[in-house]
C-alpha cells in the first residue's frame, strides 16, 4: 500500500519534529500542543486527517482526545464510544494497525460506511507507549489506499512525542500521568464547548469553529485551552447577567 518515496520528506520531517517539539522547553497546554503535532504529522505523510484517542485511567475505556477536523473528530468518538476500529486494536495489542479497502469494510463494516462517507479511504493507527502501558492511539486518515514510502517510523515519532507530552516526560509516576491524561480531557471538554460557542454566534460549521479557536490562539499566543475557556466564560458571564 505504499507509494514511491518522497524526497521532500525528510527536511519537512525533521522541521515539523522541532515544531512539535519546542513548546516541551516552556509552559505549553497539552491538547494546544497535541492538536498542533497532529497537523504537522499531516503535513509530513499527507494524510487527509489525524486524531488521537486515550485510554481513560479509571476504566480503560477509550475517549476521544484530539483532531485536526470535524471529520477526524467523528471517526474517533464513534471508535471511542463503539470500543472498535483499527484504534482500540492498537491499543489493545501495543501495536501499528494499517486497515484500509474490502479488508477494512469486511471487518468494521458500520466503521467502514463512516468512515468512506467522511471521505477517508485507509487509516494507521500508532500506540502511544509510556514504561510499558499502551495510554492511547495516534490515528492517521488517507483519502486514498497509498502512503508515502517510510511512513511509519515517522507517524511512530510523532505518536512518541504526543505521549511525552500528555506525560511531559522525566521521572513521572503513574499517579501524575493519570493526572495528566484526566486534565487533558478536561481541557477537550472545554475547547467542544467553545467551538459550539463560536458556530452558533459566527454561524459557522463546526469546521470552521474550530479553525477559529486554533487561528485566534495562534494569532494571541496564546494555548488553545485558555482561549477556549475565555469563549466559554464570556458566554457564561453574559448568561448571569
């Protein structure tokens, strides 16, 4: 299922790579950072959509937690809530799962439909390891049935550094990774908030909503948890009145 090697590859690779990885050096918030790695790996393997689903620390259920689109966003909260798809074998197993044509159709079928509907053809999923346990899945979606050549070494980087940055690496013991992965749910719960906020006051899709918070949290400097909460509390405050 690969396609010829792409020459560009390893300079765009290596530049999105420093680009995830420079807000680990000063305070950063996690879904901000995630969302903004997802994109960069995009841009690297030229995936037409990508998100991230977690195991939830109080029952290992998965949960929705990241996405570059609306469209992401739906594949991975059906997979989340069904506990099915190419993402709860990678967790569950601790290993890529590459699915993708009739293979894909014959075993998610209900997926399957999704998931052609939405316009994605295959999906890569990538464990997000940390000393051992599986936390969750790195999902990558292609609108056609070919990758780039050496793609998977690079989506398995990207995964890597998702999970350093929910866990923000260093001598971090279970307790504080359980926190971790609780706050950034929270966060999530926030940022779903704030995109219904500014759909229905800009009347927009919400596509577009979210397109919104990431380009006023990028033209604020500031992290899209903070901008999205500052949407939803000015709503809240104007409710109280």
């Amino acid at each position: 299922m690969n396609s010829q090697p792409d020459t560009e590859m390893p300079e765009r690779v290596v530049r999105e790579l420093a680009a995830a990885v420079a807000p680990l050096v000063a305070d950063h918030d996690v879904l901000g950072t995630v969302t903004g790695l997802l994109s960069g790996c995009e841009r690297c393997l030229g995936a037409a959509g990508s998100g991230i689903v977690v195991s939830r620390p109080d029952n290992k259920r998965l949960e929705f937690l990241a996405a570059t689109s609306h469209r992401a966003e739906d594949i991975e909260l059906y997979q989340a809530q069904t506990d099915e798809g190419p993402a709860a074998d990678t967790v569950a197993g601790g290993r890529p799962v590459t699915a993708g044509g009739d293979a894909f159709t014959e075993r998610w079928p209900d997926l399957a439909r999704r998931f052609h509907a939405r316009g994605f053809r295959s999906v890569y999923a990538y464990p997000m390891r940390w000393h051992g346990e599986v936390l969750g899945a790195l999902n990558l979606f292609f609108a056609g049935d070919t990758i780039p050549a050496g793609a998977e070494p690079v989506a398995q980087a990207f995964s890597d550094i998702a999970t350093v940055v929910i866990v923000h690496s260093g001598a971090v013991s279970k307790t504080e990774v359980t926190a971790q992965l609780r706050a950034a749910l929270s966060d999530r719960t926030v940022i779903e908030q704030a995109k219904g906020v500014l759909a229905y006051t800009e009347d927009l899709t919400i596509d577009a909503a979210f397109d919104r918070l990431l380009t006023l949290a990028q033209d604020s400097d500031r992290s899209l948890s903070e901008v999205a909460a500052e949407i939803v509390d000015a709503v809240a405050g104007r409710v109280k009145r």
